[in-house]
C-alpha cells in the first residue's frame, strides 16, 4: 500500500507481512514526488498529480523497465500501511511535541513533529467522516492552541488508547481523502515530521475509500482481557466503579484548574473502590485504573464479564451554565427527563465517535418477553439505587435541583446489571471544581456511597434481588 511503500523506499526496510493497511490511502502526490526524487521518473497510475503541495515537482516520463521495477516493489511490500520504519524499542513512549494544522476547506494539511520515527497507521471511519492515525504508545507535549482543528477538520484529539498505543482522531467536516501521509527527518535525524495532506472528495469516493481499506475496525480498540485480577468469589456482591472517559478522551476541562475529567474520575473511582471494599461482602472492580480510553460497549463488557451486580460511571462534567452546580444521579431512559439531561447524555455517548471508535452495529431489539422483564427489574433496581444515593446524599453532599434524571446514556445500557451514572458536579462551577479535586471531599462522597449501597442491598435482598 501507497503509504508504507513511500516509507519503505525511503528507508529502504521490509514491511512486516501482517501490517495490512488501507487500500489508497496516501496515495498522492507527495508520495509521487518522493518517487521522483528517488528514480528521477515520473510514476504512473497517480491521479492527483499538481493538487497537492508538490505539484511543481519536475516530471519525465516513466521508462517501461521503471514501471515493472516499480510495480514489483508494491507488489514485493504487499498492502502494508503501516509506516513503520524505525523499530522503536526500549526507550519508552514516542514524543509528539509539536502540531500545526494549515488549509482551507478543500485542503488541509496537518504536521505533527516527533522526537523518534513514529509507525503510523492511517484508516478511515465514517459517521461523522474521520482520519485516524494510530501509533505505538506516545506522550503528547502538544499545545492545545496549536491543535485548533481547522480547514477541513472540526475536531482533533489525540491521546492513549490502550496501554501501548495511541490515537489521534481527525473529525472532518466533509468527506476526506488523504492524499499524502508521509514521516520526513528533519534536523539531521534528530526529529520527524508526520505530514498528512486530506483534501476534500465527493461521498462516493469516501464510501470507496471505506470498502478498499483493510483495517477492521478493532485493532487498536481491544484489550486483552484482563487475568491479572481474580475472580470474585461468587458470594461477593461485585460493583463495577467505572471511571468516565480516560485516555484520549479526556472528558471536559475544568474551568478554573484546567484539570481533566479523566483524571478527576480516576481518582474518584479508586477512592469509592477502596472504601466499598470495605464493606463486608462487597467487592469492587475497577473498569480501568488507568488513563486509557475504554469503549461505551468495553465498560459494560467488564461490569458483565466481572459479573457485577451494580455499575456506576462516575463523571464530571461542564455546562455552558457556570451557576449550576451539585451532585445529579442518573438512570437510562429512552426519553430524557429535561434538556440538561438530553444534552449530557449526547455529550457523553460522544466518548466513542471522539476516540475514533466506528459506529458499532447495534444487535436488534430483540422482542422477548423474558429480556423485557429482565430490563425492566433492572431498571426498577437502577431507580432504588439512585434514590438511596439521594437520601444519603440530602444534607451532606451538593445536589442539583432534582438531582434524579433520566436519559439515553449508552454506558447504561445493560439490560440485566442496575447501572447508574453519578455526575459528582460540574466542572464549569468554580465550587465544584474545588471540591472535585478534594481529597477530604472524594472520601466523604465515597462513604456516602458506600451507605446508599448499603442501604440497597438491604432493601435489594428484601426484595429477593
Ligand atoms: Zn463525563
């Protein structure tokens, strides 16, 4: 593949036979310019010759013997996409200390500078159009003024994905071809330059661009499921304490302490975690414990897979409202309770578009009685649970006003473990924020928690649940 072919001839290493990549992708002009440096002969088959930046490359025409030549080596390098040309190894993460992003809406240019040679990956995820660029594990020294999205691009993020890899995530406006993704040395080999060129193309093209990419969608998204943990002993009643966001989805910002949701939510999680674990037959299990990105669908599966009988998903978020403040409990619903709530949870199950995460094909609606009824014991146990977190809240913890609320979130979806989202207060209030990162406030919460879980139980088991 164009991309990997591009790397390759210029460092002149084997692609490994796995690394499959994307059809066209990077397929353009710089890479035809590169070609020509090389050879000194214009290359055959580029159809986006003169749009892009190197259009004054000189041509000439391309000798038959060169064209088998070149046409032995894409077929020698197969459809590698990665770029990946110099192994990294034992030096800990890659920097990615500098962005700039140029062009207009019809073309965009983005540049990321690298302390070492990053092996990139560069697919294609629709609704909404994005780029993704994976890499192995990065630390990003970005500024966030330098990483405006812009041009053709609505949003741009980067970050973790799992523990040895990272994201960045392009959003575009319009359907996107990527033209060019190609690492140049700089400075004597002392920094690189990831020079991605996407210009705008028409739906169809996109929709081709889809079908002949080979990514599959779950490379980088899939963790390996963890063993680390024991299981629980099947007499514990297990809590999954989901920590919101993480990774390259960094949730909001605060807005006095510029401090991340994630950050914010992790720490809070391992707080509640330790002082449910205190509690006699109670057994709480983290979905993650470290800045990584999990997938909405992810944190449902371990709350499952760790046979769970309450989830909660802790968050923190802002509101364009910087007065509003407090504690809100929420539950699942198909209709919201009110527009604050109808707003957050869109926000919210933004996480997996943010993180480059295709649209999963959702299983139907399956129309059975028995999961029905499983659904709506689950959602009656869900309301109790958010109900006692009120009670136990009243007078001790900030509350908004009617602090129980419904709506879609999709981290809330399982239909046979109680799940319930607390936001612990928002980040956009100068009050809240203080108490967020307030080690004596997290611990006062978290044993307020751990009474309504008590209080749950009590009445769960008089229920036979
Ligand atoms: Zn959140």
């Amino acid at each position: 593949m164009r991309i990997g072919r591009v790397a390759r001839l210029r460092v002149g290493r084997r692609v490994p036979a796995k690394r499959v990549g994307p059809g066209r992708l990077g397929q353009g002009v710089r890479e035809e310019s590169v070609l020509q440096r090389k050879t000194g002969r214009e290359t055959s088959g580029q159809p986006k010759a003169g749009r892009a930046s190197s259009g004054h490359e000189p041509r000439s025409r391309l000798s038959s013997s060169l064209a088998a030549l070149l046409a032995s080596v894409v077929i020698a390098l197969g459809t590698a996409g990665a770029l990946q040309a110099e192994p990294v190894t034992g030096q800990g993460p890659l920097l990615a200390y500098g962005m700039r992003i140029a062009g207009d809406d019809a073309r965009t240019r983005v540049v990321v500078d690298f302390d070492r040679k990053p092996d990139i990956f560069v697919h294609y995820v629709d609704n909404p159009p994005r780029v993704i660029v994976d890499l192995p594990e990065t630390s990003f020294g970005v500024k966030p003024e330098d990483a405006q999205a812009r041009g053709l691009f609505k949003d741009i993020r980067f970050g973790a994905m799992g523990a040895s890899s990272a994201r960045i995530v392009l959003t575009a406006t319009k359907p996107v071809e990527i033209t060019v993704a190609d690492v140049k040395t700089d400075d004597g080999g002392k920094s690189f330059r990831l020079v991605l060129d996407a210009e705008r193309v028409e739906k169809k093209r996109f929709a081709e661009l889809l079908i002949e990419q080979t990514w599959t969608g779950s490379v980088a998204l899939t963790k390996a499921p963890r063993v680390d943990e024991p299981a629980p002993a099947s007499s514990d009643f297990v809590i999954a304490v989901d920590a919101g966001h993480g990774g390259i989805d960094t949730g909001a910002i605060g807005v006095d302490t510029k401090m991340e949701e994630k950050a914010v939510t992790l720490a809070f999680a391992k707080e509640l975690a330790e002082t449910l674990n205190r509690e006699p037959g109670i057994k709480a299990v983290l979905t993650r414990d470290d800045d990584e990105f999990l997938s909405l669908s992810e944190r449902v599966l371990i709350a499952r897979q760790k046979q769970a009988k309450l989830f909660i998903s802790l968050h923190a978020d802002t509101l364009k409202q910087h007065d509003i403040r407090g504690a809100t409990v929420y539950t699942i619903s198909d209709k919201a309770s009110d527009h604050l709530a109808a707003s957050l949870a869109e926000r919210e199950n933004l996480s997996d578009q943010l993180a480059g995460v295709p649209l999963a094909d959702e299983p139907a609606e399956v129309a059975d009685i028995l999961i029905d009824l499983t659904r709506r014991e689950t959602q009656a146990f869900s309301v109790n649970l958010a109900r006692s977190i009120i009670t136990s809240f009243e007078g001790q913890i900030n509350l908004i006003n009617n602090p129980h609320r419904f709506a879609g979130f999709q981290v809330l979806r399982a239909a046979d473990v109680p799940s319930i989202l607390l936001e612990l207060g928002f980040m956009s209030n100068t009050d809240d924020e203080k108490l967020l990162v307030d080690p004596a406030w997290r611990k006062k919460v978290s044993e307020r928690i751990a009474a309504a879980v008590r209080r749950y139980r009590g009445g769960a088991m008089a229920d036979g649940g």
